[in-house]
C-alpha cells in the first residue's frame, strides 16, 4: 500500500456509525464549482444529505483547470482538491447545452430539497434554471444562488474571484499595521466563509420548512457574507467617518502582544502579556532591560510598545522559537512557536487530518470536521466520484427511471 | 423560532449572531461586569463603555440580555429552569452545569461545548494559519479584526444548527464538542491538500503575483485596486490592449505565462506606473467592463458607504439611540431574508423580562438582586 499520510488513528469520522447522519434523505441537486459551492455541499453531505454533483463533461468543475497538479499522487483522474472539495458526493453528467439535458436538470430539480449554484448571476436563468423556472414546480424546493455579489445591485455583473473578494471585504486593509501595503492570506479564505453562510442558511431553511411546508430562495452573496465577518468595523466606520487603525498583531487588552523573530530563517513566535503577572513572569526569563517602572501597567506597556518589543525581539532572535516557547510556556506566559503548514501536518496529521483510501490501495488525506457529536451520526467518509459515475443510479433513484429509459436520455443528447 | 440560551465567548459569538440574525430568540447569559465581547473597542462616539463596543453593537444585535452569576448554586439553577425553555445552549468548556443536569432537565436541549485553549493570536500561530498571513519573508500577522473568530463561530453555528435539526426531527437533544483549534486548522484544507499531494508547503505570498504572475494589489491615486490578469495568452493581449505599454508591448515573448512569471517584478514596476493614472473606482470599472477580475482594495469606511451593500438592503440606515440616523450592517442571512435584527441590549436589559417568564414574583427577583445572583 503506497501512502502519503501517516495511518491514523480511528476517528469518530473516519469510521462508520450506527447513528443516523441528521441531513439523510435530503437530496442536494448541486451545480457549484471550484470551492464556496463544493466546501457547502461537502458539509451537508458529511451531514448525510444525498448530494448529486452536476458535471459536464465538456466543461468539468473549473478546479481541474485552475489547480492542475502533475506531481500529484494516487488518483489522477481528478486534481486532489477537487478530490478532497467533492468527497462524500455522488455525479451525474448532464450536457446542460441541450433543450433535453436542460429538461433533464429541471426533472432532477423538482424532486430535489436543495437546488444549488455559484455561477455568475445569469448563468442559471438562461439555462432555464433558475428560482423563478423552477419554483412552480417544486413549492418545497430551497435555492440557493452563491454568486460573488448576488442577483442584484450595480456589481451583479463583476467577475469576482478570491483575491478580488480579500481586496474588496475589506480584509486586506485590515490585516496588518498602519502603513503597511495591502495584506492576504495565502487561501480561498472567502470561500470558506461563504460557505459555512451557505450552510447555515440551507439548515435553517429545512428547519423552517419542517414548520411551513414551503422552500426559500437564498441570494447569498459570498461578498456579503465576507463583509458580515468584519461588520463590527463597518459600524466603526460609519458612526465615525474613519477607517479603522489596523492594529497589526498588536491589542488593547494584552501588551505587549506580538509575533517576534527567533534565529533561523523566516522563524517566529507569538506572545501575549494580558496582565501585570505575566508580564513579571515574562521580564524574569527575557532582559533586565525590561524591568522599568515605565512598562509597570498595561496602560504604560501599550505607549511603550515598540520599545518593548525592540528588547524582547534582541532576545527572542538569537534563540530558537522551540526554546523561547518552550522558557515562556515553563513561567506560565502564552507563547507560541509558528507552525508551518509541514510542521502541523507532520505533528498532528493524524488528528487534525483524515485519511481515506483512495484509490484501493492508497491512503490518501482528507479534511473531516471539526467537531463530533454525541448521538447524532457523521457520514463515513467515501472518495470523490468520477464523472457521471453516478448517472444511471441518480436516474433510477429520484426520477424511477430504469437503465433503458437513461439509455434514451443519452440518445436525446441530455447525457455526456 | 428556537429559543438559544448564549454562553459563547468571542470566539463562538458569531454563531449565536447568526442565530439572531435569522430570527430566533436568543438570550445572552452574562455576569454582572458584562462579557468581554462588551470590552472590545472601538467604541461608537468614543464612548468606552459596556454598550459602545462595536463588536458587542453587531454580535450581540438582536438579542436579549440577562444578567445572572452563573458562577452561584441558585444562579445555575436558573441557568437550568432557563435551558427547561429552551432548543440550545452554546457554551464554553467546562460548562457551569454539567452536560447530565442539562439533558436531564431538558432531554430535547442540544448543547455545544466549545473548547477554547490559548488567546487569539497563540491559537492562530499554533493553528498554521499565521505562516500563511502577511507578506514573503516578512513578519506574519494575526488576521485583523478579530475575523478568525467569525469564522470559527460559522463552524459554531452549523454544527448547532445541524442538531438542532436532527433534535426537531426526533425530539432528541445532543451534545456537540467543537475544537477551536482544529476549526483553525480546518481553515486551510487547501494548504493541506498541496502539502499531502506534493510535500510543498503553503507560504505567505503577499500582495502582488500571488495568482497569476500578474495579479494582485496596484497602486492608484486614492488606494490600491485589485487585478488578476488571466494566465493564457488574450488574457494578456486583451490587457495589453488598454495598458498600451510600448517597452510591454514590444516583447512578444510576454503573452507566455512562463515568461511572465520570469520578468514579473520588470513587469509589475511597470504596471504600477501605468495605474498610480487612475482612481480606484474608475480604473476597477474600466477593468470590468473589459471583462478582467478586479475589484478596489477596500477600506472598512469605504464599505460603510458602499453602493452595492446599500442597494441590497445590507446597509440600512437605523436610528440609533444616542447616535441619531446611521448606516447600519444587518449581515449577508438578513439581507437575503430582508428583516434586519434588532439592536444589541444593555446589560441586564431583559433580565426582569426572562425572570418572569420562569415564575419568579417581583418580590423572589428583587432578593435574588440584593443576594446579587441577579442584575437588572
């Protein structure tokens, strides 16, 4: 068995459970690419719901073209984020280009409970598939549209992709200190967050639903969602007429707080000094220098921060983040070493990451959630599907059509 | 509507927020000094107190406060007779009344407990996120305004949500455990999957070139606007065709990617000439209408007057005591649902309203008051 993750230990997720996932028996018609959409429907399938992913062949999921990865181990049919974004999921390869595969997707959409999208805002209307073509046929149906901006407003029509999402949420500017240049994170951040909005919004549809016997229409804008997450500052800005000060790693209730050089190349650890103890059990391990009546109070150590800083940072570089961590930690001050993405997969792979095999033979990585519950169940984890694996077996399955009757479908042109 | 009884720090507040921002009835739980969500500046009209945070202005909107020691034996009796009420309790570990007195006062209550190890920024350093903030080779920095805990409480909220579905659909409550920790790490699963699938390891890749090879923040008169410029050849005719660079235009080997990437730093220098030109506004929706990813690099004030949020009834204006008519933030679920929350209660504002409702007389409050169990 060739294997890129360490095997890990059972987990509540990785191994099947007695308990029914809460979500099971709510079928997803799921048209969302790349990573918003996919991480959505990803959760309500961990959840148990029965989500049947919509490809077409001659336009697969834009994260095979935007993240191809020749170096990649194990399946090679798919790129592994698709693999992790999708796993759980079921296919059905739809040419969505035809008035029968058109017709097909409206069919599947009728007996859906969650219809599903992230195109831009009129991708689905001039498919013939959106809130409004297919509410009349199913008063139980919760749609939800994902776009960058939303259906309406003057940036409708705007392109949006992650770094153009960071940039206008306004998280760049806030992200780092006064003066500094704009500032990203090196991930889909916004997806995520767009996501898990997504999410909540579907759960409380169907909680409304079991109540109302009606469905919803959700036009989830993923900026929007972004700009909630940073909403407090918004409402600074609009009482005062001022941006925000961008308080780089430091904070009004802990100083000195901060990320500080250790020796090495591109090393650091963060510490944080909430109170006058930890702050006397931080001077005691770092430099005399730093026992002054001036830096006595919190209020005193914010107007002296930098020159705080400049002392412990002399101590802090000429030792390793292991060792400063591991002096400040043993005097009780939090402190800790930044982990590098190799050094969190390496030290805690097994935990923090799940392992699937995928394909027969090969264990591969897969992100699980970050919680359990006690009686309700997760679905076992299950690999990615291959396009239109699911087809025949979706067919049968929501529209009781038998192998013939898809086979004639695929005459009509409405299969690829 | 499910009644949600709100024990949350900072870090799972936002889920209780969204849970009041799609309409349920949820009723903060707070000591007599106020949670520190109340103590996070800046504070409205520079007034720094327990009502002028804006974090406790937008996480705690629409929600009702109750002032009770939780810490006391007849405080976590309340707390009990209080969860008898109620669909969920979202708590931090160790809850102040353990999870058997909960299910047996109440076997239909879903309980989160959410685990919370180390202060902010130690989290986020241990998480890994920090060596994917900032800039190559520069100081990482904590993500700004407090955003990854808005992030772990979504995470807080769907989990909640998700049994509380299930407790609807079989009368059975549950207890849900929730990792801070491994929220954060969840956070990257990308960065995860690059370093399984090729043992590369994500790094911070800053503000320029960090998509394509150019891509990223440009400078204008008035900010920065943000542009990817699509890695095939038109994507860089078709922007060559509006920049107009004679010394660009003139190697040919440029519409390739590869050479792009090369030349990058020649390339952007370049570049950043050309779009000091513009405004930000003006150059973004030139951009867009040549059919190229961009947006302006936007400041909180620029979005408090944004035309987009105020077209879609995410910005409304409210009358809000003390400050007169403003531009509020009703969040992305209100927006879609069009009923914007309430504002967020003084300390102790409902406490008399909530006692009352359990049975307590005038008479029983006003004790539990002077035995300070309650505040009102």
């Amino acid at each position: 068995m060739t294997t890129d993750v360490a095997e890990p230990a059972p987990t509540p997720s990785s191994q099947p459970q007695s308990p029914t996932p809460p979500l099971t028996g709510v079928r997803v018609l799921d048209f969302t690419q790349i990573l918003a959409g996919p991480f959505c429907t990803r959760l309500l399938a961990d959840f148990g719901a029965e989500v049947l992913k919509v490809e077409t062949a001659t336009r697969t999921d834009r994260t095979s073209a935007t993240r191809p990865d020749p170096n990649a181990k194990g399946r090679q049919d798919r790129p592994p984020a698709f693999l992790n974004t999708n796993r759980n999921k079921r296919s059905i390869a739809i040419n969505l280009k035809t008035p029968s595969g058109k017709g097909l997707a409206t069919r599947l959409a009728t007996v859906a409970d969650v219809v599903i999208e992230n195109f831009s805002a009129d991708v689905m209307g001039r498919l013939g598939l959106s809130y409004d073509h297919l509410a009349p046929l199913n008063r139980r149906m919760i749609y939800v549209s994902m776009a960058g901006y939303g259906h309406s407003g003057p940036r409708r029509e705007w392109t949006s992709m992650n770094m153009n999402l960071q940039a206008y949420t306004g998280l760049m500017m806030v992200n780092g200190a006064e003066g500094d240049l704009p500032t990203s994170i090196s991930n889909s951040w916004n997806d995520y967050i767009g996501g898990l909005h997504a999410t909540f919004g579907i759960l409380q549809a169907l909680a409304e639903r079991r109540v109302t016997g009606k469905g919803a229409n959700l036009d989830l804008a993923q900026f929007e969602c972004s700009v909630s997450t940073l909403a407090p500052l918004l409402v600074a800005s609009a009482a005062s007429g001022r941006a925000p000060r961008r308080m780089g790693n430091r904070f009004s209730h802990a100083a000195p707080q901060g990320c500080y050089r250790c020796a090495g190349k591109d090393e650091w650890c963060v510490i944080t000094i909430p109170d006058d103890d930890a702050w006397h059990a931080l001077v005691g391990v770092v430099d005399a220098k730093l026992s002054d009546p001036r830096f006595d109070t919190l209020v005193a150590r914010l107007r002296h921060h930098d020159e705080i800083d400049t002392i412990i940072e002399e101590w802090t570089s000429q030792r390793s983040k292991e060792e400063v961590e591991s002096r400040l930690a043993s005097v009780g001050v939090a402190v800790s070493r930044m982990r590098r993405i190799r050094e969190v997969f390496e030290e805690e792979g097994p935990t923090a990451f799940r392992s699937m095999e995928d394909p027969p033979g090969h264990m591969t990585a897969a992100t699980g959630v970050p919680f359990s519950f006690a009686r309700n169940g997760i679905a076992p984890l299950a690999p990615a599907p291959n396009l239109g694996e699911h087809t025949e077996q979706a067919l049968g399955e929501w529209l009781g059509l038998s192998p013939d009757e898809a086979r004639a479908l695929g005459e009509q042109g409405a299969l690829v | 509507m499910a009644r949600i009884i709100d024990l949350a720090a900072h870090p799972a507040v936002y889920a209780t927020r969204l849970f009041a921002e799609v309409g349920h009835d949820v009723i903060r739980v707070e000591s007599a000094a106020g949670d520190q969500v109340r103590r996070l500046g800046p504070y409205l009209g520079d007034r720094e107190d327990l009502n002028h945070g804006v974090f406790h202005q937008y996480l705690n909107a629409g929600k009702k406060s109750l002032a009770l020691n939780v810490q006391s034996s007849v405080g976590k009796q309340i707390l009990v007779e209080l969860c008898r009420t109620a669909d969920a309790l979202v708590v931090m570990a160790p809850p102040p009344v353990g999870e058997q007195d909960l299910a047996a006062a109440n076997p239909r209550l879903v309980v989160t407990i959410v685990e919370d190890e180390e202060p902010e920024i130690c989290a986020y350093a241990r998480s890994g996120l920090l060596s994917i903030t900032g800039h190559p080779g520069q100081r990482p920095v904590l993500m700004g305004g407090h955003v990854a805990y808005a992030a772990t409480g979504a995470l807080v909220a769907v989990a909640t949500a998700t049994a509380l579905l299930a407790a609807e659909q079989n009368g059975q409550g549950d207890t849900v455990h929730v990792s801070l920790a491994e929220c954060l790490q969840s956070l990257f699963e990308q960065a995860m999957v690059t370093y399984a699938s090729t043992g590369r390891s994500t790094e911070r890749r800053g503000y320029r070139g960090a998509v394509t090879a150019v891509s990223g923040a440009f400078p204008t008169q008035d900010g920065y606007s943000m542009f990817s410029i699509p890695s095939h050849p038109e994507g860089w005719r078709g922007f060559m065709s509006w920049v107009q660079d004679s010394v660009l235009l003139e190697d040919e080997s440029l519409v390739e990617e590869t050479e792009r990437q090369e030349k990058k730093d020649f390339i952007l220098d370049r570049l950043e000439s050309w779009s000091r030109g513009f405004l930000k506004e003006d150059i973004v929706s030139e951009a867009q209408r040549r059919h190229i990813p961009a947006s302006p690099v936007a400041t909180p004030l620029d979005l408090a007057r944004d035309p987009q949020l105020i077209h879609r009834g995410f910005l409304r204006e409210v009358d809000h005591a003390g400050l007169g008519k403003m531009l509020f933030p009703i969040g992305a679920l209100a927006t879609v649902r069009g009923t914007p929350t309430g504002f967020a209660p003084r300390l102790g504002q409902h406490t008399t309203e909530i006692l009352s409702e359990l049975g307590y007389s005038t008479e029983e409050r006003q004790a539990l008051i002077e035995s300070r169990v309650l505040w009102a």
